[in-house]
C-alpha cells in the first residue's frame, strides 16, 4: 500500500465535538425497496416466487442503515407521501433509524431487484416531482440539524424538477457549520457540489463520464476535482476505484479477486465508508481502502443497505499510487 496519501481537506478541523453526533443522510428520492431472489428470469413468463423482502431505500437510506450497522448514530431527511408512505415510516422505525421526514403530495416511488446466479435486473421508478416548498422544507431541516452532525451526506437519484442547485445548498450548510459534505449525484448536480466545496464525491462511472465526458474515467475524475478542493472517489464495478485529488495526484483499490453476488448497494455501502472513515479524520488512504472494502462486503449480503463483514475484504485490497 502507498503510505503517502494525505488526510481529507480540513478533516481535522471539521469535526464534530461529541462522537455519538449523527451522519445526516439527505435522500432526496426514496423509496421501498423490494428484492427477489428466483433461480432463473424469464422474459415473458410469469413465475411464482418467494416472498420478496421489502425495506425502506434509496440510496441516502441505505448509506444510512449501512452505518446503522456499524452502530454510527444517524439521522435520515427525506420527502415522504403516497401509498406507500407508512411503509417507509414503519420500515425506519422498526429499523431504529432516527428520521426527520417532510411529508409531500408526489408519491414515493418503488424500486425492484430481480436477483439471479447471471446477476440482478433492477426495476427503479424514477420518482414524481415535489413542490418547491417541499425543497426549501428539506434545506430548512438539514440547516437546524447540521450544528450537531459530524459528517452531511447528500446521495441517490433526483426526482423529475429537482432545483438545480439543490445539492450545491446542502454544501453550502454544511460548509457554514463547519461539517464535511459528501455528495452521490451525477450530471450538473455533482459539478455544482464539486465546485461548491463538497469535501468528497462518489460517482460510478457512468455517472462520472457523463457528467465529464470523454471516455478514461482517471481523466475525468481528474478534471471533475480540478473544480473543488476535495476528493473525487470514483468506484469502478469490478475494476476497484479511484481516489483522486484537486492537484491530479491519484490512488487505485482493487480486491484481489472478482465476488460473485449482488452489486445493488455496493455504491452506498462506499459512501457511507467515506463518510464514516471521514468523521474520524482518517488518512485518505484509509477512506479509500474502507470504501473499497464495504462496496465488495454489499456484493455479498442479499439485499442492498446491508453489508457483509469487510475485515477479510479489507485484507485483500491492493492500493496502488498513479503517476
């Protein structure tokens, strides 16, 4: 392993003064999460199946209940309404995951994995649009919350009419208390919270090139941290992932040999790795080798926001310093 890598910008002085200060976990379109385990799928057929576990998601809810256990405090800030509304509630509740939730009309959405031994065939609503003081409701609740957080995490998908600026905003207040910011978006969103200040990102790498362009994911990291002063953590599938920095200097992580099992989640289990290894002013290296641990112990546990135990996975990955 490299031993040069420094620790996060300002980590140090961004902490939070009491340990059992939560990660907030801003999920901005959540969801109830259904998973299906069957042998084999079938286009075109039905097929009678187990019943499906279903669980309150999203990714900000999974980065959330990842860290739950790993007994972090945390809290979840999300919209909630429709049908399923009292699923969400009940689900977090049951779970012991402290909520703070602005009730909306839109409805919120469903996801559906479809897990099998060829892989997992994911199903995910993209989501209604809330009104615009449903946004500033949202804003409002992380600004009261964040004094007392250690680390603010704003990740998972948009729905339709998001502000464009929205994820900039939860920068901002995290910025103005003195916390760190972790953001998992792509598209202009993830410009805009690079350029605001974020202390890190996590984009996979659709979503960095896309957000980029180009087609070299080292590259495009690269030039996506040449906007801020964080880190630009880029997970790779089966390729590992990056940590790259304002100055260009770059690291890879990669285990030491391809899981079989399913990948939903393995993004969020990263995230709250970083956030986690963040809020203990760990060296870069260590967040890192962390997320790269979690990301592959998701790839094994059946359903997403849960993780298997990484200190074997954590034994087998390779950092490696790019010139």
């Amino acid at each position: 392993m490299a031993t040069d890598a420094p620790r996060s910008p300002d980590a140090s002085a961004t902490l939070a003064p009491t340990a059992d200060a939560p990660i907030l976990c801003v999920t901005t379109n959540p969801a109830i999460d259904i998973t299906y385990t069957i042998d084999d799928l079938r286009i075109g057929s039905s097929h009678r199946v187990p019943t499906g576990l279903a669980r309150a998601g999203g990714k900000g809810v999974n980065v959330a209940r990842v860290l739950h256990q790993h007994h972090e405090p945390v809290v979840v800030i999300a919209p909630v309404g429709g049908p399923v509304q009292s699923l969400l509630v009940h689900d977090l509740d049951r779970s012991g995951i402290p909520h703070r939730l602005v009730e909306v009309d839109a409805p919120t959405r469903r996801t559906t994995a479809i897990v099998t031994p060829a892989g997992t065939t994911n199903l995910n609503e993209t989501g209604e649009p809330i009104d615009a003081a449903s946004w500033d409701r949202l804003l409002d609740i992380v600004r009261a919350e964040a004094p007392a957080a250690r680390v603010i995490v704003s990740s998972g998908s948009l729905p339709p009419q998001t502000p464009a600026g929205f994820c900039a905003s939860v920068v901002d207040i995290a910025t103005a208390a003195g916390r760190p910011a972790i953001v998992d978006v792509g598209g202009e969103q993830l410009r805009r919270a690079v350029a605001q200040g974020a202390t890190a990102v996590k984009p996979n790498r659709h979503e960095l090139l896309d957000a980029m362009g180009g087609s070299d994911p080292l590259d495009a990291a690269r030039r996506l941290a040449a906007l801020g002063t964080g880190t630009v953590f880029a997970s790779l599938d089966v390729e590992g992932m990056l940590a790259v920095l304002p100055d260009g200097r770059a690291w890879h992580a990669v285990l030491d040999h391809v899981l079989e099992g399913n990948p939903t989640g393995a993004g969020d289990a990263a995230v709250a790795a970083i956030a986690q290894a963040i809020a203990e002013s760990a060296t870069l290296e260590e967040q890192l080798a962390r997320a790269t641990a979690w990301s592959a112990a998701a790839v094994l546990a059946p359903q997403a926001g849960t993780i298997a135990d990484p200190a074997e996975l954590a034994a087998r990955i390779r950092i490696t310093p790019i010139g």
